[in-house]
C-alpha cells in the first residue's frame, strides 16, 4: 500500500537538474526517483551523483532491508520501500512512469539474490531502457 506523499520531501543531494531528481547523468522525461544511499542514509539521483558527492564508498541494502523506504518519486514525493519500488514501473501514488533501464544498476543499490549476482540483471520487474536526445543513458 503507497505511503502518502510528504509535504515536504527529504532533501536530494548532488548536481540535481531539477525538482523532479533528475541529475547531471541521468535527466530523461522517466529519471524521477532519488534513491537512499543505505551507507549514509541521504538521498542523490544516482551513483554517479553519490560517488562525486558524499566522500565515502557506497553500498547496497541488504536482501532483509527490503520493507525500508528509501525510493523517492520525484514528481509527487512519495517514498516506496525497496520491495514496492523493484515491483512496479510506475509510483503507485501519482502513476508517473519510472525509468525501466534503472533495473540495470539495481544491484548498486538494492543487494540481489546470490543467484543473480554472476553477471545476470537482478529480479526485477523492468529491463528495457529508454532513451532520450538529452541525456547520454536513461539508467538510474
């Protein structure tokens, strides 16, 4: 069940474009989720934007974590739990649609089932990218 949207969402840290997450790498019509670095606990668009900005390495959430809230969409503010975000394509509060090549680099984030771990995509519902003129890739 989708968690009502903050009135004021947690602040998303590194070169942010604009007020929907998308950031320097990663801005196509469906980069609008921020994901919560497990290592520190603060939101950035991408591991790009972590990597350039917090100072430290990053590392994923593990498997049991996954009932913690820490995907925002960027359109209405609502966190999804990891569980919620890896199983739908679009916010189950406002519809938006999220990018499906995210799921490429879920495991940067979200620690995946040691039989995916061997150069397989993780079990996740989205595999396909889109991509658009202004950005070099759509994958968050």
């Amino acid at each position: 069940m989708p968690q009502h949207p903050l009135s004021t969402p947690p602040p998303v840290l590194g070169p942010v474009v604009d007020g929907q997450t998308r950031c320097v790498h990663y801005r196509t019509e469906l980069d609008i989720v921020a994901i919560r670095f497990a290592c520190c606990g603060d939101y950035y668009p991408c591991h790009l934007c972590h990597a350039e900005v917090a100072g430290h390495d990053s590392s994923p959430w593990p498997i049991e974590a996954r009932s913690a809230r820490a995907v925002l969409c960027g359109v209405c503010g609502d966190e999804l739990s990891i569980a919620e975000y890896l199983e739908v394509t679009a916010c189950p509060s406002c519809a938006s649609s999220f990018n499906p090549g995210c799921a490429l680099h879920a495991h940067l984030y979200f620690e995946v089932e040691p039989s995916s771990r061997e150069g397989a995509v993780p079990v996740v519902t989205t595999v396909s990218a889109a991509r658009s003129p202004t950005a070099p890739s759509s994958s968050t």
